[in-house]
C-alpha cells in the first residue's frame, strides 16, 4: 500500500456557515492506493474530533498506525489494491490543516480566539474544495464514524449527487444534549486553565507538561466514549498496588487509565483546536438550512449504511434508528446495522472485525 | 413539625477503617417530631454527597426547605407526627460535622490533606455513637439514597441487629468504575487547581468566586445526575438566545444548566470535603471486611426494601437487582422497585410522587 501525505492549499476563499470567510487556508491529506484512469474509485474517509489525516499504515520509525488501519489497506474491507482512499485532516484541527493556531493572513500572529467558528458544513465544504481540486467530481463511498459520521450524512444532504455510497457510524442527526453535556465540561476546563490565556498562550507551551484544563475535559471524554459495562469488564474495581497495599490508599485502574491518556493527549492536542472542534459537533444539526429534519434526510439520494453500536453511550443506537426509519418510510435506499459490543462509542475504532464485513459488502455491491 | 439542628461532641475515639484515630469529632444532625418514651420511633436518614444534615422543613428567613422535605414532615411518607426522625451530617463533610478544614486538636490549624481517609462505614460508626449518645439503640427505619442508600446497607451489614427496617435508593452493593470515573473528572479537575493550592487555601478563599476546579467536576457530576432523555426532553438542542441570535454563537440551555448550577456550589462546597466524599464513595464496597458479597449480604436482618430508577445512569437498576436476587436466593426478607422516571439519578430527590407511597407503606406495616 502506497501511503503520501500532502498539503493542499487554497487561495480561492471558504464561506463559512456562520456568514466569515477563511481565506487563505490548508487541508492536509493522505492517500492510500491509486487513483484509476475514469477517476471512478475513490473513497473518502472521515475522522472523528482527535483524528487526523493518518487513517492508515505506519510511517517510518512509528509504532502506531493510522487510526482505522484494520479497515483501510490492500485487502482489506476499505481495499487499496481496488479504491483511492482520501483521508482529510478538518478544517479547524490541529494537524495540518487550517485551525486556530494557524496564521491569521496577511499577518503571521495566529488566529486564535479569532478564528471563525467551524461547523460539519465547512468541513466537508472544505473537503469537497480539495477533491475538486484533484480533479475528483464523485466518490464511491464516504465512511466516517462519530464527527466523520456526521460529515457522511451530512454530504449526503448537502450534496446528494456527489457520493455512490454513504456509510455512516455511531452517529447522530443531530448532537443531543447528553453528548453537548460532555463536551462543556472540556470547554469549562479549558476556559478557567490559567495557563489557556484565554487562547493567548504559545504553540509550545504544552509539549511539555500538557494543559491540564484538556487533560480534566478528556477524562469527561474517555466516559463517554466506554460504557459502564466495557469499563466493569476492561477495571472491575481492580486498584493499582504499587500505590499501597490497601483499597482505601490506592487509585484504581479506572482511574490510572484516565490518567494515562488523558496527560499524554494534552500534550499532542492544541487545546483551541479542541474548542473548535466540539463546537462544531454541538453545532451539528442536519436540519439546519432545511425546512426540518425530515426535508434534510429526504436530500440524500446515495445509498445510505447505518452502523452503530448497542452500547453506545455518547450516540444512541436510537438515534441511528431515527434517520433510518425516516430514510425507510420515504423508501430511500437504507440500511441499519446495530453491533452487539460492550466497547461504548469506541466501539466504531476499537472493534473493526465486527462490522468490516459490512463495509466490505456494500462497497463490492 | 419542630426542627432542631444540633451539634454532638465526641471525646471518645472514633476508629477508622483505614486504621487511623478520629479524636475529638462532632456531628450536627437535626431532628424532625418528637422520641416516644420507650425510643421505639426513630428513623435515621442519611444524606448523599453533596447533602446535610437539613433534610426537611425551610430555616427562618431561607427559601429553600431541606433537601427531603417532599418526604419528611407532620402527615408525610415519613410522617413527623408518629416518628422521630434524625439526619446527620456524615463525617468529612463541611456541614457541621469534623471535616478535613476542622481543627487537628490539639493544635487550632485545619487537618486539610491530613485528613484521615473515611469510609461508608467509618460514617455509619460515627451515627451509630451519635444515636448511643442519645439512647437510642435501635432503630425502625434507616432510609437513604446514592451515598445515603449506601450507608442504609452498610448498617444491615455491619449491625444487623439494629435496625427492623432498611430503605435504599438509586444506589449499589459496590461502587463500579463508571461511578468512578465520573469522580475521577473532580478529582483531577479540584487537584489541578493552582488555587487549590494542594489544600493549603483558606476557608474564605471560594466564597465569592467559587473554586473552578470543584465547579468543573460539578459538571461531570450534573451529567451523572440525568440521564440522555432527561436532558432532551428538559433542553433540547434550544439555545439561549440573548446571547446571540444565531445557533453558532450561543450557548445551549443545557450549557447554561451545569454552569448555574456547578458556579454556585462551588461558592458553597468545601473542595476538600467533597475529594473526602467521592474518595469514600468509590471505596464502598460491602464485601470489603467480608469473605464476599455473598456473606456480606446474608448477614442483612433488617426487612429491606430497595428502590431503582430505570433512567439511572449513575447507579443503574442492575446493580440494585444484584442486591434484590442475593436477598431473595437467601431466602431475606426483601423487596424491589423499580420506578418508571426519566429523570434519572435525580429521580431520588426530584420524583418523590413516585415512591413516597412505598416508603410510607414499608413504614405502616
């Protein structure tokens, strides 16, 4: 498998939902196999809020793939030696693309509190901008899960004519309240931080020790991406013994795992890219700019594959169902997959042989 | 119905689980209606973590009645005018009863982080002497939810002998880690403070501004507390719209919920009693001292009666079930409800039109 990572940038200006303008910008962006002559194969994949570009295999001298690398690669489900894979990084992220951080052009100083609030539709407004630019004017499929699944369906609503295929997991119509909960504990902790600044701090300062207001917000995260049973199973009330011999002394095993990736995770993430991105996942709402719901999903004209996960505490297999019983009474072509797993939200990253086969399915269709 | 708030002194040791001495302490508690001759009606209500000893009637000149006052009063489920209703403050709280900012007698400073480690059952032990202290040396009822409920099922277990009945709410047999890790995020979030100072803040340092480590936690804690439909049904995705008129730059109602809510308490809370509190939520465990779960429960005498809400998220119905069919395959004598609400773990304080009758039922029979 052929793994490139590249820069595209654009001097042509983004209009943004909220009425701003993002100009100029960059997206960065990984490819994974080749393009065909007809341009007839190609599959864009979606990343949820800590993702990135790297969807797929390893770089030299890393340890860890791509986040969704037991999908994407020859042979596999999402299957280089057939389709081009494109992987984004979004528009407000911290890995290439154009974010926060960035430079507020002409000046060199970065945005900061300044930059525009992102929503899912200048995502893949932004997404659509690169395929153009690399002379892609159809897919055959878009897959995401999480936030990725919310730009999935939301390019089906947005541009219906664009993509064959649409497969969507554990995702919503629109990010209810529980899930806008979570994410306000992260803002209030990155807000009240000191050493947030109110956004005025430098690129650096966190590389060493993270951001503890992240850090605190991610544990809020970690919550909601497990299940109370994935957490039982995975912790118990298992306590780590080298802390002190006795219960009453120690930290459990729950609690060093939220530890252990929560203060790692605050030193790779901007924190101000992190504000954005939640933002725009609470901002989602497929409904927004359409009538109602119902007239937003009657748009999509690509055949749509739900994927969510029974124990999904963030995004609600009910939810899932919503749209396609909406999708199934206008007989739109739709299909629902609800996965027996105990992992919680991560199930859509963590448990790949149970749904894969799916993928691979509607994709050979 | 007469109030009283007292404060009880102890000069005499309190052992704790962890092996340490508590020596002097004090409980406040308040009683609600009067002891009969032979102190054969007293009911002990125990409070959960952010909880008093003001479980009912309204103080001169506040607006809000005790956190129980829909339950406790002259006619009322636990009616005042047949019983003799004491609620304590349980030790290692900041609401009368020796905490971690009470003085280190001999010396006048706070014991702060010094603080001896408590347990549910250190709480209990420290009731058990208060009710000996004023002759009471059995009990009709011991009634509590979440932390209260806990403490409920620590008495039939460790003093099976002392009460004839047992009610417990919206709680568990053993605090799981997804109970843990809710705790987890006020853990990190009061520790990481700098104005937490590791303890080392004075008395009066949150009162106007709160601290923000403790209101943040507050927040995980306020998701704990609800549960998805509550919060869909009581904010939707509406936003408040004075503070913009577009989606994109306001905040959410549900947003507005938690900051109101955990800004205030954390004027009010002492952040080192609540690490105290969650630190002995988490480390409830009634198998602990025992061979097992199973022993532990086979030791519970008292007629107990055990209520779940089915919209729980915090302490789910499963766990109180778990309880229910150990009792039963022992013959105990015990039953359990399960109440419809939506409200989640709240449902306890909020919806007590929903329980009150089987309350007032277990206690007229």
């Amino acid at each position: 498998m052929k793994i490139e990572t590249k820069i595209e940038r654009f001097t042509t200006p983004l209009y943004l939902e909220s009425g701003r303008i993002l100009e100029p910008y960059q997206i960065a962006y990984e490819t994974y196999g080749e393009l065909n002559s007809d341009a007839s194969n190609v599959i864009l994949i979606c990343h949820a809020l800590s993702g990135s570009a790297h969807a797929a295999g390893i770089y030299e001298g890393d340890r860890k793939a791509g986040w969704w690398n037991g999908l994407i690669g020859d042979g596999k489900a999402i299957d280089t030696t057939k389709y081009f894979v494109i992987s984004t990084n979004v528009i407000g992220s911290c890995f290439g693309s154009t974010g926060p951080m960035s430079s507020n052009y002409p000046s060199d100083k970065p945005y900061r509190l300044k930059f525009p609030v992102i929503t899912i539709k200048d995502m893949i407004k932004a997404q659509k901008q690169l395929l153009s630019n690399l002379g892609i004017y159809h897919l055959k499929a878009i897959i995401g899960g999480s936030m990725g699944g919310m730009q999935a369906l939301q390019f089906g609503v947005d541009y219906p004519n664009f993509s064959d295929k649409i497969i969507a997991l554990a995702t919503t119509y629109a990010t209810q309240p529980w899930a806008i909960a979570f994410n306000k504990v992260a803002m209030e902790a990155i807000r009240r931080d000191p050493r947030f600044k109110n956004g005025n701090y430098e690129k650096d300062d966190f590389k060493k020790d993270g951001l503890d207001g992240l850090a605190i917000g991610r544990v809020a995260g970690h919550i909601s991406y497990l299940s109370p049973n994935s957490m039982s199973r995975k912790f118990g009330r298992n306590y780590v013994n080298n802390d002190g011999l006795f219960e009453l002394f120690g930290r459990y095993e729950v609690e060093r795992y939220m530890e252990y990736n929560t203060n790692n995770f605050s030193k790779l993430f901007d924190p101000m890219s992190y504000l954005y991105i939640i933002k725009a996942i609470n901002t989602f709402n497929l409904s927004r700019g359409y009538d109602s719901l119902y007239e937003a999903i009657l748009r999509i004209k690509a055949e749509t594959t739900l994927i969510s996960f029974k124990s999904d505490y963030l995004f609600f297999p009910e939810e899932m169902r919503h749209i396609y019983k909406m999708m199934r009474r206008n007989s739109q072509e739709v299909e629902y997959h609800e996965i027996d797993s105990d992992y919680g939200h991560d199930a859509f990253l963590v448990e790949i042989d149970k749904f894969s086969y799916i993928i691979k399915k509607v994709l050979n269709e």
